[in-house]
C-alpha cells in the first residue's frame, strides 16, 4: 500500500493538508480536520483512501450517536421475541451482536481508512468514550467474552465543524489540521479539476463575483467552495452570458442564479436592501 498522500487528479491538496495527512499516517494518530463547511473535509478521507488504495469505512455521526455504536450493538429485545418464538438461533448470542464501524475498521483484511465525519454532532461525552479505544486499539465484547484487537492502527480521519469544543484529553491524541478556505490560486487549481477547458474570462468574472460575495458585511452564511462549483455548473448549464457577470457591482445587485450561493432568507434579504440602496443612491 502506498503510505504517502500526495492529492488525487480529483482532489486539489494544498501542501499543508499533504504534510498533516502524511504526518498522521507515520504517527498512526487520528486526524481531525476542522475548516468551514464546503471545504472538503468530509471527502479528504476517501481521497486519502484512493490515494492509498486502501477500503474506506465511513461513520456518520449524529446526534443520537454513542460511542459503543462504533465498537458493537447488543439487540437484547430480537433475542427475546425469538426465544418465545421458539427461534433456534437464539441459542448463538452472536447472532444478535451488530458490528460497528470501529470493530469493521479493527478486523479489516486490509489497512483501512477510517471516517469519523462530524465528531462535534454528538454529545460531549461521545469523544471521551472513544478515547480508550483509538488509543489501546481493542475493546471486550462482554456478552461473547471475546476481545477485538486491531490487526494493524487503521488510518483514521475525523472532521469536525466546531459545532462543540472537544476535551483536551481527546485533542492530544489526534493530530490536527485546519483547512483554510482556499486562495484564488487554489480555487482556480480546484475549478479546472472539475471544469476542464472551461471559459477563462467566465471562471475570473464567476470568482470575481463569488469572493466579493463573501467579504459583504453581514451575511450569515458565507458560499463555500462546493457553492462555487455548483454556481458555475448552472451558469454553463443556462449558457449565462458573459454580460451578466461583467463589470458588475456585487453591492447592487442579487447574483444571477443566486439560490446556488445564498442559502438562507436572511442573505437574500441583505442583498435585495442592498440593491434598493443601490438604486436609490443612483
């Protein structure tokens, strides 16, 4: 398998994010990766896993989600209802004992990567739980009286969206990267990845456009860069002119096709007091 993470032709990796996955596989530490949503932090760990030519093993954590969701469920309540159905399988406990993702990633024939995707979603208590377990890389399974104990660390990638601060405890054990939002260089690198040969003058006047729209005082949500691409997937789509976006005021005006970018009534309505404003003042 191959160790280092260099990017993929599908992923633009700035050379930070390189060092920090690169640095996390030869410590075998988890890493958490925080950034703004929209930067790709979620699809990191499958390009890693491409990269690597490793399986990916993905679990999306939820609010409801505990920690012993990760290493196995017990269905307490099936073995019953089968036992007074006279069931001949509820004399194998281990037929109502469900892997998780952790078990999955710890018995994996292969290396595997690893995806804990938005860790901050679940309760505080989540992190804490799963200390023992990413550090001792085991864990008993008390009603078959077995241990799982990984064949080798799995790589792992946790993302986070800052929705919840992590324990101390749990932010020593990981190695951590935070991914800016990208540059006009990189996000340049990142559009003729998926629109190759596409328009120059209407990618710079779209990023014009698109950059502007972030910098304006007040918005609540800022358009991430999976907005961006989206946005120019339409303007293609509709065959936009070139017109629209050019020389254009950001200040006075609501973007065409604007529902790609503003995701929220609040940023709409910031933008339409804006235009009036505009054309008053005009």
């Amino acid at each position: 398998m191959n160790q280092r993470f260099e990017g993929t032709s599908s992923y633009v990796a700035t050379e930070d994010l390189k060092v920090a996955v690169n640095a996390a596989v030869t410590l075998r530490r988890p890493l958490l990766v925080k950034g703004e949503p929209g930067t790709g932090k979620t699809v990191l760990a499958a390009e890693v896993a491409q990269a690597m030519g490793a399986p990916l093993i993905e679990w999306n954590v939820k609010s409801t989600t505990k920690a012993h969701q990760g290493l196995y469920e017990y269905d307490a309540v099936a073995r019953l209802r089968d036992g007074q159905l006279g069931d001949e399988r509820v004399h194998d406990i281990r037929n109502y004992i469900k892997r998780g993702k952790l078990w999955e990633a710890f018995t994996s024939p292969e290396l595997p990567v690893l995806l804990i995707d938005e860790i901050d979603k679940a309760d505080i208590e989540f992190p804490n739980d799963l200390l023992q377990e990413l550090d001792r890389m085991r864990f008993d399974v008390y009603e078959t009286q077995e241990t799982i104990e990984a064949r080798e660390r799995p790589i792992v990638v946790i993302t986070s969206n800052n929705e919840k601060e992590l324990p101390d405890a749990f932010l020593r054990r990981c190695f951590f990267h935070y991914i800016r939002f990208p540059e006009r260089e990189t996000m340049q690198a990142i559009v003729d990845v998926h629109f190759p040969g596409i328009q120059t003058m209407l990618v710079k006047k779209a990023m014009d456009v698109f950059y502007e729209i972030r910098e304006v005082p007040g918005l609540k949500k800022k358009p991430s860069t999976s907005e961006l691409l989206d946005w120019l997937k339409l303007l293609l789509n509709e065959d936009m002119p070139l017109e629209v976006l050019q020389d254009r005021n950001p200040h006075s005006a609501i973007p065409p096709l604007h529902g790609a970018l503003l995701k929220n009534e609040q940023d709409v309505m910031l933008f339409e007091r804006l235009a009036f404003m505009a054309r008053r003042q005009g």
